[in-house]
C-alpha cells in the first residue's frame, strides 16, 4: 500500500482535482491519499487557508465574517460544479464552516487553527465524492464521426463545418456535456467540375468505412472493442462493426422491419433503440452484466 499526499496546488481547482484521480487510479498501489486545501490556481490568486485564516480574523474582530465566509464557500461551489457534484456537498460544507465560526473564541490561535483545518477537512470532502462519481459513471469517451461529402461538392467550406461545430459544441457545454474527439470524413468518391478536386477520392474514412472511428480509437488510446457505435443510418452500423465496435441503432422500425432490414445486408446492430436515452440504457446494461 502507497500512502500519496498531494498539496494545495494541485488540488487548487476541478482540473487539478481530475488530475489527482487519475494518477491516483493509475497506480493500484495507492489506497490512501492525503489532500491539503484547495490552493492558488495563479500567482496572483489566494489560497483557501488564507481565506479561512481572513474568515477567523474578522469573526475575533467583528463577530461577523459573511463576506469571508461566501469567498471560501464560492471556491468550494466552483470545484463542486465543475466535477458536477451534487450541490448538497456544498452546502454541507457551508454548514461545516458555519458551525466552526459559531465556537468559542475565548482562545484566538486555537479558534483559528480550527478554521484552517477545515480547508483540508472539506477538500478531502470533495475529492471523495469526485472518486465515488467517477466509478459511477460509465467512463465513456464520446466521439463523434460524420460524414462531410459537402466539402468535396463544395456545398460547404472547412471553416463553415467548423464554425457549426463549435457553436455545437458550445451548447453542449451549457449542459456540460462534451465530445472527446470529432473526426468528419471531407471526401466523395464521385467529382464532377463543380467539385473540390483534393477531396474528390475513394477514401479509407468515409463511413460505411471504419476509418474514422479507428483514427479516433488511436487517437485517445480507445479500445474499439470495447466501444461502442450509435448510430442512426445503415452506414453507422456498417462502419462501427467494420471498425470491430458493438453497434445500436437508433430510429423508430418496427423491431421484425429492424431485423429484415439489417439482416437482408447482413449488417445486423448488436441493439436498436429508439432514442439516444434508450441507447444509453443499453449500454448501462451490458457494462453491467
Ligand atoms: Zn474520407
């Protein structure tokens, strides 16, 4: 068993919190961590200790310290939303401080050795709760894989793909959701004078091919194996099993109309679903069995 202790720094934000599961993980070995409080994410930046330290302060001087308080409770509701954590985690910590503040002050230093303590205290908190939500969840990676015939047929220019893209993007993040890689196939195997010559070919990554799903899987170091290919056309389903990925397909068909379908070009899906919900349940599923 390997003891890790991981300073303040690199505890000082939701990323750096990322980082420490993941060497943590990394190592089998390690069964204990010890964190110290949230630390400096830039130079000019303050630490949680210092916070709690001015907490204590102006509690010893005034006999109140909301505005210090709310400095210390916004870095820990920060990290919290950012590893998306239940809100009640940072609200059980306001308590926490909250009951700290309201003990007695007769002795200064011991009133405020009990205030930096709760730096450390919450923070090993956080990271606790960051650990259980990681075995949680399903540790996908999402990937994205489209086909842009449009740029050959010069329909479509590579900064206008990027540019949906990123607005796509964008509003996935509100619902801080993400993609780890997107990869779009710019090629058609057809030109006529119309078309931009470069991308006018017979490639490896336009789907049903599997091109794109593997540069991605070598990309992020994915086993495509244990991947798996959603989709909502023939070609999704004929690239994600060429790629060697399952496969769901997604629309409304009846599930005899799914069978014939798929079954008379000898592409059967290992799943259909409906929905993008009703994929997910069937992944959650399988990685359960
Ligand atoms: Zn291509």
């Amino acid at each position: 068993m390997k003891v890790a202790k991981f300073g303040g720094t690199s505890l000082a934000d939701a990323g750096q919190i990322r980082k420490v599961i993941e060497i943590t993980k990394a190592d089998p070995e390690r069964r204990i961590i010890v964190v110290s409080a949230p630390g400096k994410r830039t130079k000019d930046d303050i630490k949680v200790t210092d916070l709690l330290i001015a907490c204590a302060k102006a509690m010893l001087a005034r006999g109140e310290a909301e505005k210090e308080l709310g400095a210390v409770v916004g870095r820990f509701a920060e990290i919290q939303r950012e590893l998306e954590l239940p809100e009640s985690l940072t609200r059980e910590i306001e308590a926490d401080l909250r009951r700290r503040l309201a003990r007695d002050r007769s002795h200064a230093a011991a009133f405020t050795d009990c205030l930096k303590a709760a730096g450390e205290d919450n923070c090993a908190k956080v990271v606790a709760a960051a650990f259980v939500r990681g075995a949680k969840a399903l540790g996908f990676k999402v990937v994205v894989v489209t086909n842009q015939p449009g740029i050959a047929k010069n329909t479509l220019t590579v900064a206008e793909l990027n540019a949906v893209n990123a607005r796509v993007a964008e509003l996935l993040k509100k619902g801080r959701a993400t993609w780890a890689a997107l990869e779009y196939c710019p090629h058609h195997p057809d030109g006529d004078r119309k078309c931009r010559a470069k991308y006018v070919k017979n490639c490896t990554c336009r789907k049903p091919k599997p091109g794109l799903i593997l540069r991605a899987a070598r990309k992020l170091g994915v086993d495509v194996k244990r991947s798996w290919m959603i989709g909502d056309g023939l070609n999704d389903v004929q690239a994600g099993r060429a790629a060697g990925c399952r496969t769901i397909w997604v629309g409304r068909m009846k599930p005899e109309h799914v069978e014939r379908f798929f079954g008379s070009r000898k592409c059967e899906p290992d799943a259909a679903a409906s929905d993008l919900a009703g994929a997910l349940r069937i992944i959650k599923e399988a990685e359960a069995s």
